[in-house]
C-alpha cells in the first residue's frame, strides 16, 4: 500500500496527477489523499479541467481530417444501432442467412450453390449451398433426366467458386468482428479494473479517516478563538496510529502567499504538522501523521504564516486549545 | 447520449470529432491507427455516458482523457512492437510539435470557428511558457511519461522537472480560465 501524504505533499503533486505524470505508487497516494479532502478534491479537478486544454494545441493535417471524419461517423453510428440489435427485426434473419453459407466454407467443403426457392423478393438474396451428398443427388437426377451437358458443370463451378469466395469474406469479416469485440472486453475490462481501483483507494481513505475520528484511542480538542464570528476547529488524535485529523470551519480568507500552520506544543517546543489553506466557505480539512507520546502534548494551535510554512510560528495565532 | 439516442452520438461526435482528433493525431500520428483510436474514443464515450456525472468535470476533460488514454495505450503498443524490430521510439516523437497546418474541418462553421478560438487562446497561453516548462508539460501530457522518466530523458533533478511542470500548469489555469466555463 502507498504511504499515506500528508496535505501539503499531496497538494504539490496535483499538477502532476492532472497531467497523469505521476509514477504508479505516488499517484495512488495523490489520488486516495485528494478523494478525501475538500481542498484537493476540488483542485485537483480544476488542473484537469486545465491539462484537458491542452489538446487544442495539436496540430492536424487537413487531408487525414477530412477523409477520416465520415467514415468514423458512420461506422460508430452502425456499431450503436447494432448494439441495439433486438430492435432491428430483419438482424437475427440475416445472420442466420449467413451462418447458412459460412459454414461448409469454413469448414473447408465445397459445395453447390443455386438459388433457394423460398426467396422472396425483397429478402436478402442468399444463395443456398448444397454439401456434397446433395450434390451427388443433384447429377444423378440430371443424368435420368439427360440434360446433364459439361457446360453446367462449367456453369456449376464457377457459383461454387463465387460462393467460396462469398464465405471466405464472411468468415474474414466474422473475424474481424471477433477481433474488435475482443479488444472491446479487453478495454471494458481494464477500465473496469481502474474503476475498482479507485473505489477500493477512495474507500480506503474514507476508512482511514472515520477511524482517525472514531478509534477508541481517539482524543478529540476544540481549538477556539475569540470575535464576533469567530473560526473553531476540532482535532481528532488517533493515539494508536499517530493520526491527526483537524477540521476547521469559519476560517478567515488568506491573503495571496500565505498559508495557515498547524503547531504541536510539547516541553520541548513546537513542532509543526503542517499547512493547510481553507475553501472559498471557510473550511479545512487536514490529516497529517506524527508520532507523539500522549503525555507530550501540552497545546494545539493554528497560525497565519507565509506560503510554505516556517520552521517555527511567527504570525498572529488564529486557533489554539490546551491538552487535555 | 446517456439514454442511448444514436443521433445524439452523431452530433456529439460532431461536436467533438475535430479536437479528439487533433490529440489523437498529435500523440499516435499513424492515420490508420488514428482512426482506430478515434472511433474508440467515441465507441468508449457512447457506452460509458451514463456515469459521466457533470458536477465530477466537464465533457470536455472526460472525453480528453478518454481520447489521451486510449491514445497513449495504442502508442506504447505500437512502441512495443517497434522495439521488438529496434527502431527508434515513437515516444519522444508524439512530444514533439508537428509543423503541420492546422485544419480542423468541423461540418458546422461555427464549431470551426469555435474550435480556433479556443486554439488561439491555448497556443497564446502555451508561447508565455518557458520552453523548458513547455517541454515539461507536453512530454508529460502527450509523450505519456512520468515526471521521473521526464527527469531521465532531459538530464534535469527530478525536484526541477517538478517545479517547471507545477508552475506550467498553474500558469495556464491563470491563462485559460476563461475556457474553462466554456467547456461545461
């Protein structure tokens, strides 16, 4: 499994995850960080939405474009009205007209072909082939009838070649059909892979973080701050994973190229778990992952710092609560 | 599309064959394998309509991304096969940018004109890039390759392919938003 991000280190990836330029195992992590989280979540979209534009800048040869266009259009439109197939009432007849010539030649036989009789006009007018005892039948019949002449063999032969060449072109194209629904499961199934995959990340994370919120080893602090409407946060400690899971709400904008910072308070000074930025309505979200004895803890807070954080607080504090 | 009206296929496709194409054209470059890929940016497009949900993106990044994977898988298959024979790798050349002219040939008029606006608009943005960053995004987006193997082709530390593929990016948002209410 991919080690967990925290929110700054997947946030300065989400380019990367919109351009699809992430090695396999960090994109997982960026991914399972940015399901999760109500900032990521909603920029990591906008990058796509941004790499996506970049395919107005290929280039294109007049000629391919033209030629290709309608011959593209018609053949989808085909594949779409054939995968309604029900629908279409002269389908299932036709292809069992088909099957009716392609087998003796893909089985290799030769065979007759004369008109069927019962086609009518309007039908699909597929010649009837005759195996080879039939065949038989047939010159014996013509014989005791005595209008057996060496040009109906001429005549004969050249149908059953026509016919084989019929059949090859059926079964060439019965393989082709084969070859693209192939490739269709094959396709269908990948995607339905990456699909699973993403669930299972994204369940994954979900998991993580009601478990950061509600493990028995939990201890939760409300960090507060005073004015007329002022921000609160609260921090959810999973003691037995070293989790920490702070969520935060009236959060004041930041002025451009600053960043709030998150402080663990300890005997022996504070230690930072993070930066984090909140949303357009004031709210945050931020998971970090630091080991930290339970008696260590004296004090939260939440500072206003530049864009990338400081080694250790400098600006106005904005949150803070005692340990319990 | 989503409830299966082939005439909405037909002028969704229309709608959006030119720019599938012109990325289809750009990554895979073969005219017979272009057109295999197209078609199945389409077929794909058609069948999974019913979970595209508008308010996850819009059509425009979930067809691109559509055409741009199925682009890049028959690329590497093709890479495959032509290391089994040893010519050169078509990786590097689906990066570069081809001097052709730029022929979209929508049917509607105003989709073509549609369409060169909005390729005015990236290419202007694309030009105030650095060449350097530029590079970092086109071998990332249309050569497929991660910021590592961007890192080992162009002999620069991966913490500086980083920072010219994370400032190009968040200097085309700035650039291009004004497309990106257009493309919901």
């Amino acid at each position: 499994m991919s080690r967990e991000l925290t929110h700054e280190e997947a946030f300065a990836a989400l380019d990367a995850a919109a351009l699809d330029a992430l090695d396999a195992a960090e994109r997982d992590a960026v991914l399972w960080h940015a399901a999760g989280c109500p900032i990521c979540g909603p920029e990591l979209a906008s990058l796509r939405d941004t790499a996506a534009m970049l395919a107005f800048s290929s280039p294109l040869a007049a000629d391919t474009a033209t030629r290709s266009r309608s011959r593209i259009r018609s053949k989808l439109i085909d594949r779409a009205s054939q995968a309604r197939g029900p629908r279409e009432s002269s389908l299932p007849e036709a292809r069992a007209t088909e099957r009716e010539v392609r087998a003796p030649a893909a089985a290799g036989v030769s065979g007759i072909v004369r008109d069927a009789p019962r086609q009518q006009r309007g039908q699909n007018a597929v010649p009837h082939v005759l195996f080879p005892a039939e065949r038989k039948e047939v010159v014996q019949h013509e014989r005791r009838f005595g209008w057996f002449r060496p040009e109906w063999t001429a005549i004969a032969a050249a149908i059953v070649a026509v016919a084989a060449m019929a059949g090859l072109a059926i079964t060439m194209r019965d393989r082709d059909n084969l070859q693209a629904s192939l490739k269709e499961q094959a396709t269908l199934s990948a995607q339905a892979r990456t699909v699973g995959d993403s669930l299972r990340t994204a369940l994954m994370s979900r998991d993580s973080l009601i478990a950061g919120l509600t493990g028995k080893d939990v201890a939760m602090m409300t960090l507060t701050a005073t004015g007329s409407r002022p921000p609160f946060a609260r921090m959810f400690w999973d003691r037995a994973h070293n989790t920490w899971t702070l969520v935060a709400h009236n959060m004041p904008p930041l002025p451009t190229g600053r960043t709030y910072q998150l402080w663990l308070v300890t005997p022996k000074g504070k230690i930072s778990a993070g930066t984090f930025a909140s949303s357009s309505a004031g709210d945050a979200m931020m998971r970090a992952t630091y080991p930290l004895p339970a008696s260590d803890l004296r004090a939260i807070a939440v500072t206003e710092e530049p864009a990338g954080g400081m080694p250790q607080p400098t600006g106005e504090m904005v949150l803070a609560a005692q340990a319990r | 599309m989503q409830s299966g009206d082939e005439r909405a296929l037909g002028e969704f496709y229309d709608r959006w064959f030119p720019v599938v194409n012109c990325l289809v054209t750009r990554i895979v470059k073969s005219p017979d394998d272009v057109e295999d890929v197209v078609e199945e940016t389409f077929w794909q497009a058609w069948r999974q309509a019913s979970r595209f949900a508008a308010d996850r993106g819009s059509v425009q990044t979930w067809l691109m991304t559509i055409a741009r994977s199925r682009s890049l898988d028959r690329l590497r298959a093709i890479k495959r096969l032509r290391q089994d024979s040893l010519e050169p790798s078509v990786v590097e050349e689906a990066a570069q940018t081809s001097a052709d002219p730029i022929v979209p040939s929508p049917a509607d008029p105003s989709l073509e004109v549609e369409h060169q606006e909005r390729k005015a608009i990236v290419l202007a943005a694309l030009a105030e890039l650095p060449p350097e960053q530029r590079e970092a995004l086109e071998l990332g987006y249309f050569g497929g390759l991660s910021q590592s193997e961007i890192a080992e082709r162009t002999g620069q530390p991966l913490g500086t392919i980083k920072t010219r593929m994370r400032l190009a990016m968040l200097k085309l948002r700035d650039r291009l938003s004004v497309l990106r209410e257009d493309a919901r």
